[in-house]
C-alpha cells in the first residue's frame, strides 16, 4: 500500500496532504454551487433557500424540534432562524406546535408538503450527481464515509460566537 493509500489523520496528515485537501474543499464548493444552480424538472419541487434547506434537512432526522435544538444543529442563530422559519411556514412546508402548558414551548414539523418536498428535491439531486459520475457507484461508499466525517467533525467543532469571525496570524 503506498501511502497515499494509507489513512492519515490528525497532525501526522502534514503539509504534503494539505494541497489534496484544499482541492477537495473546493470540489465540495464548486459540486454544491452546480447543484444549487440548477432548477428543478419536477415542477412540483420548490426551491429553498440554503438555511430553509438546513433546518428542513434537520427535520428530516428530528421530526419534533424545538426552535432551540434546530438553531444549534444548523448553526443558525436565533433570529435568523426565526425569519427562516416564517418563511417555511408560509410555504406550508412547516407547523409549530405549541407543547407546555404555559403556551410558551414550541416544537416545529415539517408538513407533509414539506416532506414530499424534500423527498423530490432529493430524487433530483440524487438524480444530477449519478448523471454527472456516469452512474458509476464504485467510489460512493467511500465518498460518503468520508464526506459523513467531514460533516461530523465541521458540526462538532463549529465556533460558539459567529458574530466575530476568527482570527488569522500572517
């Protein structure tokens, strides 16, 4: 095994992966930025903005959110979360439930229009990635192992405070 081949994390990965890993930020970039720009064939599919994608992707996995728990799974912050939930909640894609005997808890859920939504926006998506790779699936696995840790590691290590962005030394 070469060891390219090898897998290699944390300090002992070094500079001499560094270059791979910047090309594949940008390959991740440059496949959402196509994804994102194209429309839909279904007619019935309805595009939303990135953050309405975030928190209805959220409530694919949580079906009962509290506005709470969908603010800190989508890095969203509050007030922004609530301009996106108004959003989906005119487009009949999402309800809130009011759940505590105060009237004040609230938990949100897609709609079933929500969810045949997300159902066609996938089947699209699924559809424009297998077209671009010629169907080939001999790689998918491995993609998603990676791409899934990816996703695990950027969540779980994501700066508490998006008001100040954080500082670079030059």
């Amino acid at each position: 095994m070469t060891e390219d081949q090898t897998h290699q994390t944390g300090p002992t990965a070094g500079p001499k992966h560094e270059q791979r890993w910047a090309e594949l930020a940008d390959l991740v970039l440059i496949i959402s930025r196509e994804i994102q720009f194209r429309r839909y064939t279904d007619e019935r599919a309805v595009h939303l903005s990135q953050s309405e994608g975030m928190v209805m992707r959220h409530l694919k996995r949580d079906s009962a959110a509290t506005p709470s728990r969908i603010a800190t799974a989508t890095g969203l912050q509050r007030t922004n979360l609530s301009t996106v939930l108004r959003g989906l909640e005119e487009k009949g894609f999402i309800e809130r439930h009011t759940h505590s005997a105060d009237g004040r808890g609230v938990t949100v859920h897609s709609t079933e229009h929500g969810r045949n939504n997300t159902t066609l926006v996938r089947q699209e998506w699924a559809t424009t990635l297998s077209d671009a790779a010629d169907h080939d699936t001999q790689h998918l696995d491995a993609a998603l192992t990676l791409l899934t840790a990816m996703e695990n590691g950027l969540t779980r290590t994501r700066p508490r405070n998006r008001a100040t962005p954080p500082t670079t030394e030059t």
